[in-house]
C-alpha cells in the first residue's frame, strides 16, 4: 500500500513510526507548505519524496492512501482533493470545522467509492479493546452509563510553548481540538446501553 503523509508537524510522526512497522506498506512521500520541514521529517524517517503541493504528490506518487495531519481548518479542502484523485483518506481529529464541511467530505468519500477515517486511534488501544468486548458480550453486566475523564496533554498543557495557534483559533478553541477523543471513547460504549 502506497502512503502519503499531507503535513510535517507533531502529529505526522505519530501516524509514520506505526506505518513503517506494517508490512507492505510504504511511506512514498511527505508533503508540507514549509518545505524545509517537510525535507527534515523526510531526512529523520528515510522518506524519498518531499513536496509542497498536495497535487503534485498525487500525480507523481500515485498513492493509495493519505494521511491528512494538518490543522483542522485545512481538512475538508485537502480531504476531498485527495478522495476526488480517487485516493483513500484518514483524517486527523477534529475531522471538521463544523457538521456542513464534515457532510460534504462524507458526500465525497460516497460518490468517489473511497473510504475517509478519522483517527479515533485510542479506540484501537488494548484496554479500550479488551473493555468494549466486556461490554459488548455482557460479561461483565450491563452498561447503564458511561463517564470519560480526559486528561489533555500528558506532561504539559495547553498554553505552553509550543502549542499551535491553531487550537485557540478553533471555532471551540482548545476544547474543539481535545472533545473528540472523550466523545467517540463515550459513543463506543454507548452504544452497550440498554
């Protein structure tokens, strides 16, 4: 499988160690506005190809997936352009600005016939796992409520140095960048209410 990565900051390094552990899947290109960063998580993971130009990289590389790790005001444009190449999608959270662009990158992902993820990743974490099947069998009762704690960020906070301004310029500020995970942990065991 043929993998892009559309954005070289934090989060990009967090979706290309997993990758380079699976078999059969290569990293072809890594793709940012800032040239110069992009060439240094190129350098760092071994990656050949370094673009600035999402449409470039498509029509040159050919890959069967993208990983969109932007911000999240980028999603929905740098999304659909990917799904309407006819390429796979697995977006960062928060998936979208609002309900309407999430829609219409779902439109998209059904007309083209290309599957769009959102990186729910810790639903895949093996606590969350082994409990949802507990859940979900029954052996362990039966689920009548659900309760998230969040902790942000492990060893720091929001306001730090080197937090993105993009988080507070969120149409929910801090909270649009950190809800998504305590939501679809909360949803996945929702639905064993009964």
């Amino acid at each position: 499988m043929r993998v892009g990565i559309i954005g070289c900051g934090y989060a990009s390094i967090k979706h290309i160690v997993p990758l380079r552990k699976i078999s059969g899947v290569d990293i072809v290109a890594v793709c940012d506005i800032s040239k110069d960063q992009a060439k240094k998580v190129a350098r760092r993971y071994r990656i050949n190809d370094v673009y600035q130009d999402i449409s470039k990289l498509i029509v040159e590389q050919r890959p069967d997936v993208l990983h969109i790790v932007t911000p999240p005001h980028t999603h929905k444009d740098l999304s659909i352009q990917a799904m309407d190449s006819g390429c796979h999608v697995l977006v960062e959270k928060p998936m979208a600005l609002n309900a309407e662009e999430a829609d219409a990158m779902i439109d998209v992902a059904r007309h083209r016939g290309v599957t769009l993820s959102i990186c729910h990743n810790f639903l895949f974490e093996a606590s969350v796992v082994k409990a949802k099947a507990l859940t979900s069998s029954g052996a362990i009762g039966k689920v009548i409520s659900t309760e998230v704690f969040w902790r942000p960020l492990r060893g720091g906070g929001y306001g730090e140095v080197g937090t993105p301004r993009w988080i507070y310029d969120l149409p929910g500020g801090v909270f649009h960048e950190i809800a998504s995970h305590p939501v679809y942990l909360q949803l996945a065991f929702q639905k064993d209410l009964k």
